[in-house]
C-alpha cells in the first residue's frame, strides 16, 4: 500500500493507537500469476500501465507477461499525466501527450501486432491505467467543461465533512478529476474501437473495474462516492464497492445485472475457465469461476473477506470485514469494536445493528478470525508510546487548519480565474 509500518509509522506523525504490521513490498515468485497460467496456456502476454507490485526484479516481466509498457515500482505516475513521464519502462515521444491514451496506444498497437486472426496465437492484454490515481491533472478545456457542469448544478457552500481522521468530500465537483476520468474513458474507447477495426470484438472477453473506490481524503481528496460512505482505504462501500463489467461474445448479451457479490480474486478462475484452461485451486484459492453467473445461474453463497490492519493515508482505521449475503461485518482493531450492517436495507451504512444481533454479530467475526489465522494473516499492534493528548492535538489541527485548505482549494478550483501553475500536484497546462 506504500506506506510505513511497524515503529516506522510514528514517523508519520499522526500519533495513532496501533503500529500497522509489516507487508511483503514484491510479488513472490513462488506465486503462478494470471499471465503466467495463460502463457502456459499458449496465450501471448501484454502489460500497460500502473504495476506498484514491486521493485524491479519484481516487474511484470518476472511475472508472466511477455511485453511491459509502463509497469514498474510506481503506483502513481512519477512524472504526471503528461509527457515527459519519468517511466523508465516508457519512452517520451510528444511532450503533453496524456498518459492514459498513449497506454491505450500501446494496447492498440499490441492487438495489431499480434491479431491472433492472423497469427493464430490467442492474446492476453492488461491495460492497467495510472488513473485516477493523484496527482489530479487535466487540460483546460476539459477543466472548463466540468467547471461550468458544476456551475449549471448549483455549488454547495461546504465540500466537506470530518471523518474519523480526515475531511472526506461529499460533493462531486472537482473539474480537474472529472477531466481526467473523461482522459480515461477517451482511453478506453480507442481500445474498444480498435477491438471492432481489428475484427476481434467477437472473440474477445472484456473486462473493466477498478481496484478501490474514489478518494474522497486523503491523497488528492478528489471526489466524493455518495451515496456510497468514504472512499479508497475504508473499511466501507465507498471504499470496496466496484464497478465490474464482463463482456464474453456468444455469452453476455449486454444489459445483464447480477447482484450476487463477487471479488477481484474471482477473475482468475473466471478466465482460465473461458480459456478452456485447466484451473489452478492453489493459486485462486480466494475466488471462483463466475461462469455460472454469466450464464444467468447461481454461485454458491461464500463469505468475502477483506484484512485492512493499516492506517494509510487516506483516514480509515485499521479493521477487517466479512460480508456474506445482504450482512457486512466490520471489525476495529483500535478498540476491538465490531459494526454490522445490513446492505440490502441500508447500502450508505449509518444504522449499526450490531447491538440488536449479537449471535450474528458472533457468528461473523468467529468464521471471518478463523479465515484469517488460517491464512497467517498479520495484526497492528498497540504503540508503546501511544499519547492521547498528542493524538487529539493532531486531529484539532486537522479540523482548525486542514480542512478549510481544502475548502478554500475546492473554490479555487471551481473559480472563473482558476490559473493551475503550481496549485495543482506537480501539474501544468498542456495539450491531450
């Protein structure tokens, strides 16, 4: 997640309770990763974009993938948005090229090279896009256009609301990161063309979902995930809750909606499947095959678990969850509380229920503890040198210093004479 642990979270200066436990900063190699089990498969592997799975040694590379434009340590763009990049696994051609199309032309220009219509060789693409991830940059027209949109619906005197440990925005009208989620969506419309120009929109399985939900505090506090509650690195639906479309030609038909919960780590025997490819249960040991669903069948109910014991940066708390049917279970790792919410009745989760279903409640946190020390899952720990007052003093300072920043930052970015130079991050005025 890119940030300190164990006693070198004090450093951070927020003077939490608990010291976040250490983490593996690199793929293990012992792992056979999705490309590779393709490749095994005969498949020809492509990789574009944000990797931040480890130094190099560690690169897509060493993982499967045959070709890697732009994947290295990183997990935000080192230059920006616009070239030059500072990527040293991607080339600067034209100065102000945007980011996220150049990866969708390199994505193009791979489909092209190796058309498995004319090679016979089946391909695996995984364009993976630094955006949205800060710093928030866009052109000035796209800023104008999103300007205006925020205009035409009314600004809200307050942008923001305290949290636990920061501000978190409530109101979507950030008009540099719409500009650049609309710099994304141009990405991914070139690729989708190109698929249809190449011939290989009917025998190619596409999918698109994102990895966190918006930030909505911390980072670049860009935009708000209402009705959804907080955003990336929450324990809550703002933060977990994704979008997650699969188009597989002779089996989607488009339109299709299925409310059953599904995981990231379900893509894998999802895919192996579609390949006609034997699964691997000891590397997909946490998904299953949606297939069925894409048929318009049942999956059996599972639990889903998620294991956050870190602060981050973006304000939520160390906890776990374990969701299983309408029910979502939240457990602290401050104070050991544990929150329950019902989804189905209460999607903005702001009525706990935990008080009104203890063996529920019981019922959860025992399958969702004995998941994770079966998985020698790793726990914070209480800080020695934990000092109440100091914690306090720094959160007072949020509140009286931090959070009218970035309500005097939104104004100005929604001002008529909104001039970026240095006020955005690291950003500049420059042409898609």
């Amino acid at each position: 997640i890119g940030a300190p642990t164990e006693a070198d979270w004090r450093n951070v200066g927020r003077f939490n309770k608990l010291l976040p436990p250490a983490y593996e900063h690199g793929l293990p190699h012992e792992y056979i990763t999705l490309p590779e089990a393709l490749k095994a498969g005969g498949y020809k592997t492509f990789f574009a974009g944000k990797w931040h799975l480890g130094s190099k040694g560690s690169w897509p590379t060493d993982h499967g993938f045959d070709i890697n434009k732009g994947g290295w340590d990183a997990g935000s763009p080192n230059g920006g948005y616009f070239s030059p990049y500072k990527n040293p696994n991607l080339e600067n051609k034209e100065d102000g090229e945007h980011l996220s199309m150049r990866l969708a032309q390199e994505t193009v220009h791979f489909l092209n090279e190796n058309n498995p219509n004319t090679t016979g060789q089946p391909v695996f693409a995984f364009l993976s896009f630094y955006a949205v991830h800060g710093p928030i940059q866009t052109t000035q027209e796209k800023w104008a256009k999103y300007r205006q949109k925020a205009m035409d619906l009314g600004v809200a005197d307050q942008g923001f609301k305290m949290g636990h440990f920061l501000p978190i925005r409530q109101v979507q009208d950030n008009p540099v990161y719409a500009g650049l989620v609309e710099a994304m969506d141009d990405a991914v419309g070139a690729v989708l063309n190109a698929l249809s120009e190449l011939g290989l929109d009917e025998n190619t399985i596409v999918i698109f979902t994102s990895d966190n939900g918006g930030v909505a505090a911390g980072d670049a506090f860009a935009t708000s995930n209402l009705p959804l509650r907080a955003g990336k690195g929450y324990q809550f639906e703002g933060g977990i809750r994704e979008p997650y479309f699969i188009k597989v030609p002779g089996l989607t038909k488009g339109g299709e909606l299925s409310n059953t919960p599904v995981t990231g780590t379900d893509f894998y025997p999802t895919l192996l499947e579609l390949a006609g490819l034997d699964l691997k249960p000891n590397e997909h040991s946490d998904g299953v095959s949606l297939v069925p669903l894409l048929k318009n069948k049942a999956i059996e109910e599972r639990s889903l678990i998620w294991h956050y014991p870190h602060y981050g940066n973006q304000g939520g708390e160390p906890s776990s969850i374990i969701r299983k049917g309408d029910w979502k279970l939240i457990h602290y790792y401050e104070d050991g509380r544990e929150e329950l919410y019902n989804l189905k009745n209460d999607l903005r989760e702001g009525i706990d229920v935990a008080k009104d279903k203890p063996e529920l409640v019981q019922e959860l946190s025992l399958t969702l503890f004995n998941y994770l020390h079966k998985v020698e899952a790793r726990f914070p720990m209480h800080d020695p040198e934990y000092d109440a007052a100091q914690e306090k003093a720094y959160l007072n300072g949020v509140i009286d210093r931090k959070w009218p920043q970035l309500e005097k930052q939104r104004m100005q970015f929604l001002s008529e004479d909104f001039d970026p130079k240095n006020n955005w991050w690291g950003s500049q005025l420059t042409r898609d």
